[in-house]
C-alpha cells in the first residue's frame, strides 16, 4: 500500500505550462506540483501531453510559457544540462542511448571518470556502473555495446544512467512497457526505496494496475489540459479511466466471432530454435490468443511463421497447401503479417510521414502501372486515422513527431491496410491507452470478421480473454494448454502457463 506524505512540501512545481507545436496546443496552461518523496502518477491517454511537460521539466524542449519552481524558488530550465545540475532526470520513453557504446559509456555518458589531461579511467568506469547496475539488480555485461542488447535490457540501463546522476527528482516515462514481471518488481523496489530516502518520482505508464501498486498521488491529463489531481487511495479504476477518455470504457465486454470458417493456418510438429513439437491450427475468421510467461517461446513462434527465423522441422499449410516461408518476404507474398513487439526498430521508418508509413507495406494493392493512385491511398490512411483515433494534425505529419502510443498505432494502421490471410499481433496494445485499447480490439475483431486468421499474442490475460475464440497457452518452448473461450479463466490460464498439468 503507497503511502502518501500530505504534509510533504512540493520539490517541483510547474505552473501554467502551455507549449504548441505546429497544428497542436500539445499543452495548454498546465499546472503540476510534485511533493518531495512522493510517486506521482502522471496519466492521460496517447498525445494528451504526458511527454511534453516532461521534456520541458528537462530541459529538453522549451515551453512557450508558464514557470518552473523548484523547492519553492523559480528556476531557469533551459538545457538538459540546467536539469541535470538541479537535480532532474529522466527516463524517456524513447531511449536515448548510443547504440554503439558499452553499457558503462551509456549510462555515464558525459561524465565519464576521468584522469590527469582528461584521459578516460576505464577500470573505474565499469567499476562504477558495475555498482549502478547491482542497485537496479540486473547484472548486465558492462563492456557490452547497447545496440546487442534486448530491448528489456535497454531499459534498465536507461534506468541505471538516470539512478546514476542521484536526482532528487526522478521521471519515468513508461518504464515498464519493455519490462518483464521480475524486472518490473525489482523496479518498483527501487522506486520504494528511493522514495525513502526523499526522492520523487514521476511516473507514467499506462497499465492502470500499476499506478494503484505504486503511486501515491496522480494527476491526469486529456487534450493538453489538466484535468484532476488526487490521491490514488480515495480513485477507482473506473475513475481513472473516465478523467483520462472523458467517459466510461466497458473493459468486460467480451468480442466473440461471428463466423469461423476452414482452417487458414495448420501447424504441424514444428521445432525451431527454444520450440519444441507445436501443433495448432486457426481458422478464417477466428482470433487465437497466444501466451504464457515471458520467454515461453511465444514471440519465437509468430517469428517462425513469419520466416524471420529458421524452421529446423515440421510442416506449415496455408489453406490447406505445404509452404515453405523462409524469409519475411515470403511470409509479405503468400499473405502472411506480422506487428511486431519492437514496433520502433522494426515497424516504422520515423523520417518518413504517417500516410507514406502506413501504406508501406500495401502499395502494390494503390498502383496501377506502377503509379500510385494518391487520392484512394490518402482516404484509405484517413479511415485509419479516425478509426485508430490516432492524434496528429494531419496524415502528412512526420511519424517522429507523434506521441509514443500514436506511433505505435500507425504500425498497426500499416498492418491492418494489407491484405493478409493470416496476421499476427505481437502485445498490440502495449503503450496504448484504455480507450485506443478497446477501439484496437474492435478492430482486430473487425478483420477476422471479414475472414482473416488471427493470432494475437499478449501478456495481457484481461485482453487475451475479451477477443480470442480460443487460447494457446506455451510453457517452455511446447504448447501446454489450447482452451476454448468459454472453459477459459485467468487461473486456468496461469496454472497451464506456469507448468501444471
Ligand atoms: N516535436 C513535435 N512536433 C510536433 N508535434 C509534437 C512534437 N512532440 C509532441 N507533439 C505532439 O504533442 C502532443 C502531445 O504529445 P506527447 O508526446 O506529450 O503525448 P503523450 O501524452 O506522451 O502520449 P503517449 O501516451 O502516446 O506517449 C501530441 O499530439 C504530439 O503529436
Ligand atoms: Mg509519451
């Protein structure tokens, strides 16, 4: 149970911050106040300016107005070095590190030990972030460069370089979206246990079940305005919910099939890699939900199938016919998608806009003789775009300058454009928010219902329960339990998921 500290005073205070950006009043005259000690919850849905107040507590981008107190008095932020040096540091959503780096460079980066005429103390050096990384208690490799490591991994040394710097006031934007379990309990340890000795913390994510596990206060933000600040003992779910979309969301209702036809996809004893001897079929029209722990093999299955990793045997059919898919390529012709879990690195191209990024994969279906037919390819986008509400000025807006859940719905804007028999989802929903959420699974639903096969995997047993027809659950790398929707429960789920009988 958090506890809260009322009589606290504030250690950052923000007021009245507006900040606009070309097309969009990202902030409108927000004010903030975080007290010292305290985790406060930051929430609001995609685009609702959640980062950008961030960025300008750090220095990182400039508000157009308002002011910045820190412990009482006004202060000047206008580099990330000012924050730095004020005591401010954040994790940002999207990481910031030096792909080729070690992992010691990147979490002292700029302030390197160094010696007599500035030469760098390697020794030092990793021994230093040797003991940053025992605080966040993941023992990573130090010499290691960033770019090798999985993207959980990432993370932590993105927490290690903002733990490094000893702030007194600690922003964390979604943390936990690349975390596994584990990671996200130690995590949290830690956040308690600086919170102990006086530090805050801002924290955004948006699984709501953390906010309720971590956060003392939260104040809630919709269409760049602030909307309420409370204590998270006296808010409910649904209280939470209806500051940040406006209205109530109904999370329990369930999206059955309408029809489901022959078998799309059989899957006959495939082994590859941490897979051993997976059986399964989906058929037309159905949603299958795959999970299991992390690390079951689940991502490792959808990559199989989608010829991004070798098969070393076993038989795959599409509608019935033996293929061969060995490469990513070949999944795109015969009809095969797949929406990747590390949507930044392999779903989108951030230079290019949203409309050029949505129909990259599907332009063949907008060319005649090669021409692409621009007027059906625009309202094709803009369909999405409402559909997905996703928030930007225009299709023609640079996908980097879209909030962070908003670029993660054009990825699947992307997918759901081509024209695939069989699509996979891996977390679709991860770092979007409750209302785009439902409005994701309806569209989900929407695309079996006009005879696509679907395997959706989530770590998400709530949103695993609400779509699927039926539900895969893997354990180790095998197919431990397929449950149809009805005879489906969270238990049953997790006790088949964590290897019982
Ligand atoms: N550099 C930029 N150029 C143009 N527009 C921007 C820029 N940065 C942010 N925006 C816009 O400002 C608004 C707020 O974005 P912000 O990233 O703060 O949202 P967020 O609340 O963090 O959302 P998410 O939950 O998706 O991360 C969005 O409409 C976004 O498109
Ligand atoms: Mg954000």
């Amino acid at each position: 149970m958090p506890t809260s500290q009322p009589e606290a005073p504030l250690a950052v205070e923000m007021i009245g911050i507006s900040k606009s950006f070309p097309g969009v009043q990202a902030l409108d005259g927000v004010t903030f106040g975080v007290r010292r000690g305290e985790v406060h919850a930051l929430l609001g849905e995609n685009g609702a300016g959640k980062s950008t107040l961030m960025k300008i507590l750090a220095g990182a981008q400039p508000a157009d107005s308002g002011e910045i107190h820190l412990g009482g008095k006004p202060v000047r932020i206008q580099s990330p070095l000012d924050a730095q040096r004020l005591g401010i540091s954040v994790i940002y959503q999207e990481f910031n590190l030096v792909p080729a780096l070690s992992v010691a460079e990147n979490i002292f980066l700029g302030r390197e030990p160094t010696g007599a005429a500035g030469v760098m103390r390697w020794k030092q050096l990793f021994q230093d972030a040797e003991q940053v990384l025992a605080r966040v208690g993941v023992p990573l490799e130090v010499r290691t460069p960033v770019d090798r490591l999985s993207v959980a991994h990432q993370q932590i040394v993105e927490i290690a370089k903002a733990l490094s710097t000893n702030a007194s006031v600690l922003v964390m934007d979604e943390p936990s979206s690349a975390l596994t379990d584990r990671e996200l309990e130690r995590l949290f340890e830690l956040i308690r246990g600086l919170k102990a000795t006086g530090v805050s913390v801002v924290y955004i994510s948006h699984r709501l079940e953390e906010i309720f596990e971590i956060a003392d206060r939260v104040t809630v933000l919709r269409d760049g305005q602030h909307v309420q600040t409370a204590d998270v003992t006296g808010a409910t779910r649904a209280d939470l919910i209806r500051w940040m979309v406006g209205r109530e969301v109904d999370e329990t209702a369930t999206l059955p099939a309408k029809e489901i036809g022959a078998p799309t996809l059989t899957v006959d004893s495939l082994c590859a890699g941490v897979l051993r001897d997976i059986t399964f079929h989906l058929n037309r029209g159905e949603v299958v939900g795959l999970t299991g722990l992390v690390g079951a093999g689940r991502t490792e299955l959808a990559r199989a199938l989608f010829g991004a990793d070798p098969v070393e045997s076993g038989r795959v059919a599409l509608a019935g016919e033996d293929v061969r898919v060995s490469s990513p390529q070949d999944a795109v012709r015969i009809g095969i998608g797949l929406v990747p879990e590390d949507r930044k690195l392999q779903g989108l191209v951030l230079g290019m806009n949203v409309r050029e990024n949505s129909t990259l994969s599907s332009l063949a279906k907008f060319c005649t003789f090669g021409f692409v037919r621009g007027c059906e390819e625009r309202s094709e986008t803009q369909r999405l775009v409402d559909a997905l509400s996703i928030r930007t000025p225009s299709i023609e807006q640079t996908v980097q300058n879209l909030s962070g859940g908003n670029q993660q719905k054009v990825v699947l804007a992307k997918w759901l454009l081509s024209e695939c028999r069989l699509l996979m989802f891996d977390e679709p929903t991860r770092g979007v928010d409750v209302g785009a959420k439902a409005e994701i699974h309806q569209l989900i639903r929407d695309l079996a219902d006009r005879g696509v096969a679907i395997l959706m995997i989530s770590s998400e047993l709530p949103e695993v329960l609400k779509i699927s027809d039926r539900i895969l659950v893997m354990h180790e790398g095998r197919l431990a339990a397929t449950l149809d929707r009805k005879e489906a429960t969270q238990e049953r789920i997790m006790h088949f998921a964590t290897g019982g009988e």
